[in-house]
C-alpha cells in the first residue's frame, strides 16, 4: 500500500478523511499535533505528506521544512483554510509541492494524490482484484462489478461500477455533478446528465436496505453520498 503521513488536528475531519483514503487503499499514519509530526515520519517513512497549515506547536510551513531536510524529495500537499496568495506562495517557499484549500472534497484530494505520486515516480499500489469496499451493510467488488448484502448478490454494470466507486471514495464529502459526468461519460452534455441521473436513481435502490446510506442531491451542485456506521 501507498503510505500517507497525513497532519490534521481537526478529530472530525481527521477521521473522514483518514477512512476514506483507507478505503482506497492508502495505509494512512495521521497525527493531530505538530510537535508529533517528525517523531512519526521517521518511525512511518510515508511515500508523501499531506499536512494541514494550521496545527498546534510546530505548523506545517516549519514541519516541510523539517521534512525537506531529510528527504529533499518527499511530495508534499498543503490543506489550509488560508485563501490570500502570499500564503500560497509560503507554502511553495516552504517546500510544498500542491495547495488545497478548505473545504475540498476527497475526490479532489485522491487525484492530486495520485497525480503527485505519478510526477514524482512513487506510484500507488495497484489494487488486487479482489479489494472490497465495505459501505455500511453492503460489500462493494468495483474490480468485479458487485454487490454484496449477506448472501445477497447484484451485479453492476461497468457505469454503476465507476459511479458507485466516485461515490464511495468521496463518501461524506460533496462530489460535483460535472466531475462525475468528466469522469463517467467524457462530457457533461444534457443528455449525459439525464443518464446521471437514472443512474443515481438506480444506485438509490439498490442501497435502500441501509438507512445509513444516503445519496443526496445538492441542486446546481451535484451529490452527497451519507455513509455513517
């Protein structure tokens, strides 16, 4: 697995974060204090950091410096509510490779993951054929397109697959209609956008059995797919 050193003293976003890069298949070390941060990254040895700004004893400007020091190379992402761009140039000063500004929603944070770890040559583990998603009572397959509810089987299509896997791992966290529509059909065309949504229709239904999953529509902004429990 791809090893993260992920930096977040938030306990609440912290944990939504930690569990949906887990779910993707990042081995995640978090840390909620600066002070700890130097202590974890060499005992963890991370293939990238994502460190939030703003931590208590030692913030994440003076933290990738540290880092730098012993490893020159390490990709380095900044999470900060900081928006004025003399911050933004701080970070990069500091050594920082990639800037997301809070509130961002995981899918973002996975593909700059991912693009980082490609520009850099420290490729995420391929996942097995076999990897499972587990979404409160069901046991989602995407690499063999099923689902699963005690012994209950349904099998997805290939688009059911790619809309439930974007999803899954932006669970909690808001996913724009377009991204979904770029990703899934290549366009955001009006009749694409229809079949977004007899799609989400479907997934709906065959989630029902769990009140705990939820995938709710934000008008003029796309999806929020509940997963608690």
């Amino acid at each position: 697995m791809t090893k993260i050193l992920y930096v977040e003293d938030e306990p609440f976003l912290g944990k939504i974060v930690k569990e949906s890069l887990e779910s993707r298949r990042f081995e995640v070390c978090m840390v909620t204090d600066g002070k700890d941060v130097m202590a974890q990254f060499k005992a963890f040895q991370p293939v990238i950091c994502v460190l939030d700004v703003m931590l208590p004893h030692r913030d994440g400007y003076a933290l990738a410096q540290d880092i730098r020091q012993l490893a020159p190379d390490m990709p380095i992402i900044f999470l900060t509510a900081k928006t004025q761009t003399e911050d933004l140039l701080k970070g990069f000063q500091a050594g920082g490779n990639d800037y997301i500004r809070k509130p961002f929603s995981m899918e973002e944070l996975i593909v700059r993951i991912q693009n980082l770890l490609q520009l850099t040559n420290a490729k995420p583990a391929a996942a097995a054929p076999n990897d499972c998603i587990v979404l409160g009572t069901y046991t989602f397959y995407p690499h063999k397109y099923e689902l699963y509810r005690a012994e209950s089987l349904r099998k997805l299509s290939h688009r059911e697959t790619e809309l439930l896997s974007i999803l899954a791992e932006s669970r909690n966290f808001t996913v724009s209609r377009r991204d979904i529509l770029m990703r899934v059909w290549g366009d955001d065309s009006f009749f694409n956008s229809r079949n977004l949504d007899v799609y989400i229709t479907r997934l709906r239904d065959y989630l029902r059995e769990d009140a705990r999953l939820e995938i709710v529509t934000l008008k003029g902004v796309g999806y929020l797919f509940k997963c608690s429990g």
